[in-house]
C-alpha cells in the first residue's frame, strides 16, 4: 500500500530568530527526518510488494488446490464407471450362461427350433467370450494388485528389519577396525618382517568380517527384492534359519528365546524362497509382538515330515488370541494392534502366499498360554 507522509515545516519567523549554527542544526534534523521518512517510504513500499507476492502465492496454491480437486473427482467418476461396467458384463455373463441352459434344454424338445437355437447360441457365445475376456483381464490386474500389496508388506516389513541390521552389521566393522588396526600397529612397529605371519592372521580376521557383513547385506538386499512367480526345490529349514537370521537383532533385543527342532536332513518343498521367507518373518513378527507384556518370552518352531505334506508350526508363550477372533485374522487390513502399530496385512499376505503354494495355514489358540500356527506345504 501507498504510505503519504504528511510534514508541516515550522514558520519562518521561526527561522529569523536563530544564529547559523541553530539553522544548521534545524537544517540537520530537518535532513534526518526527512531520511528516515524516506526509510519508510521504502519499507511500506517492500512490505506491500511482499503482500503482494503472498496474495500471488495464496492464488496458486488456490489453483492447485482446485485442479488436485477436479482430477480426485474425475478418478472417483472412472473408478465408478468401470465398477458399474463390470458388474454390468457379470450380469450379462450370469444372463448368458443362464440362457444357454434354457437353449440346451429346448432343443431337443424340437427341431424346427433347432437353427433359430443355434444363432441364439453363437450370440450368447460371442458374449461369453468378450465378458471371459474382460474377466480374465480384470484377475490380472488383481492379481498384479496383489503382488503390490505382497511387495508394500514387504518393504514394510524391510523398514522394521533395518534397525537390527544396522546393530548386527556394527559387530563385523568394529571387528574390522580392530583387526586392521593390529595390523598397522605391527607394520609401524617394525614388525613386518619379523612377525610376517601374525599380519596376516589380523589381515584375514578383517576379510571373514567383511565376508561376515557382505552377505547380511546380500541377504537383506535379496528379500527386498521382488519375488518372481517361479516356483522350483527350495530347502525349508534353510528358509527359515534365513528369516530368524533377520529377525535375530530384533529378538535378541526384546530378550526372546528361540527354539528350533528341525529334522537332522534337509527338507525340501517346491516354492518360491524369497515368498516363504516373508511368509515367515511376519509370522516371527507377530510372535515377537505377542510377547512384549510377558515374562517368560519364547519362540518355538518346529518342522515335520509326513506322507503327504511337510508340517512348520510356529508357537510363542504369549497371551493368545482374543476368543472370537481366530477366523478374522487372516483378513486383509483386521488387526489386534493399537491404532498405529500394526497395519492388518501381515497375516493377510501370508495366507495369500500359502494358498499360492497349494499349501494350508490353520491357527490353535491357547488364551493365555499363547498360539500356534501351523503349515502345512507339499514336499
């Protein structure tokens, strides 16, 4: 905005009265007040050109706001069209099939019918075939939704494992540190030719370490990744040592024991490893959650070998489920959780991925004493 200043000078009698050097001083203050009133001027002036700028922004933002508004609501329109559309071709599909039984059942009733039935088919084929189509097309994209969501768990489940690996990963460096350190310690002692072998023995205590922190970051860089739909031999038990493995900072820390009964051979199912072993890091992370308000903290997994299937029963000591709720905790985004503290995709995934591997997943609950999941795949 536009600041006026309005200065009244003083009279010139009031000037005639004065010597020179009271005029220089009036002249003086009248130079200094009219700076500062220039000052001003010029910080009105700024202070109105920011405002200014700030409106601009406001208008912008304004806009933004208003087309992120208008795309929502086109989404919401196209997500409405293409739900309405499908559920009209499953009705025609329900419509066809429904028709074609009733030409089935007619036809030999007569066959002066016989060629209107046959024209009346070849359309309803035709319909079937495009709404197949559109079906097939559509289990695709769920499917593909499917394996985002298995991906996003994942990487969730990733972020959570992150911490304990940076604590497992601190032992191996400061293994490394030490040892390299020796080593330099004999070289500038002198003793590089004297104690050659002692060098050496540091030099590859350093490089088991770095071989020790190389593969818990391949390890962890291999269940980021995304699991392919392959399927081929995979040794279980390794599987799992892999998933305890990643778990074992998080475990250690919250002072929970494991325990393993395996088999003395290697047990082998047809499966995708990278898929079992998410199947069971959520697992272990849902017992390791379970057994955050008790004392006595214990892990059990236990793996068997039978005619038909190969059983893995994973079992903690912790409260149980709440009575009621055993057949809910397989659904999508249903949690036992505090607000905040669980996603409700855990146990929903791994059904999804057992049931990929024409394997079963049951539950035995034991209210207070804890709760047991049991796996069942084929070998």
């Amino acid at each position: 905005m536009d600041v006026v200043l309005v200065h009244t000078p003083p009279a010139v009698s009031d000037y005639q009265d004065m010597n020179l050097e009271q005029l220089r001083e009036a002249y003086q203050n009248l130079v200094e007040k009219n700076t500062s009133l220039e000052m001003r001027i010029v910080k009105s002036e700024e202070r109105r050109r920011a405002f200014m700028h700030i409106l601009s922004d406001l208008n912008m933002v304004n806009r933004k706001l208003n087309d992120q508004r208008k795309a929502m609501i086109h989404i919401l329109a196209d997500y409405e069209h293409d739900r309405s559309r499908l559920a009209r071709q499953t009705e025609r599909l329900h419509n066809s099939r429904r028709a074609l039984m009733h030409i089935l059942q007619d036809a030999h009733q007569s066959n002066l019918r016989l060629e209107n039935s046959r024209k009346a088919m070849i359309h309803i084929m035709s319909d079937l075939k495009e709404t197949s189509q559109e079906v097939q097309r559509r289990e695709l994209e769920l499917r593909e939704k499917q394996e985002q969501l298995v991906q996003a768990g994942k990487l969730a489940t990733l972020g959570e494992l992150t911490t304990g690996v940076a604590h497992e990963l601190n032992n191996p460096l400061n293994n490394i540190g030490l040892f390299v350190g020796n080593a330099i310690d004999l070289i500038e002692l002198g003793m590089a030719d004297t104690d050659s072998e002692r060098i050496l023995q540091e030099l590859h205590n350093a490089m088991q370490q770095v071989r020790k922190a190389t593969e818990i970051i391949s390890h962890l860089r291999t269940f980021g990744r995304a699991a392919s739909v392959s399927r081929e031999p995979v040794v279980i038990t390794e599987v799992i040592e892999n998933s305890i493995s990643l778990m074992q900072e998080q475990l250690r820390l919250r002072q929970i024991e494991t325990i393993i009964h395996f088999p003395p051979q290697d047990v082998v199912v047809n499966g995708n490893a990278i898929q079992l072993e998410q199947v069971f890091i959520n697992l272990l992370t849902n017992a390791r959650d379970a057994l955050s308000d008790v004392s006595h903290k214990v892990i059990t997994i236990s793996c068997e070998v039978n005619d038909q299937t190969v059983d893995i029963s994973i079992c903690d000591t912790g409260p149980g489920i709440p009575e009621g709720l055993e057949q809910r905790i397989f659904d999508p985004f249903f949690t036992t959780k505090d607000v905040g503290a669980g996603t409700g995709l855990g146990l929903s995934i791994t059904y999804g991925i057992i049931k990929e591997h024409q394997g079963t997943i049951l539950v035995e609950n034991r209210p207070g004493e804890g709760a047991t999941f049991l796996i069942q795949l084929p070998p």
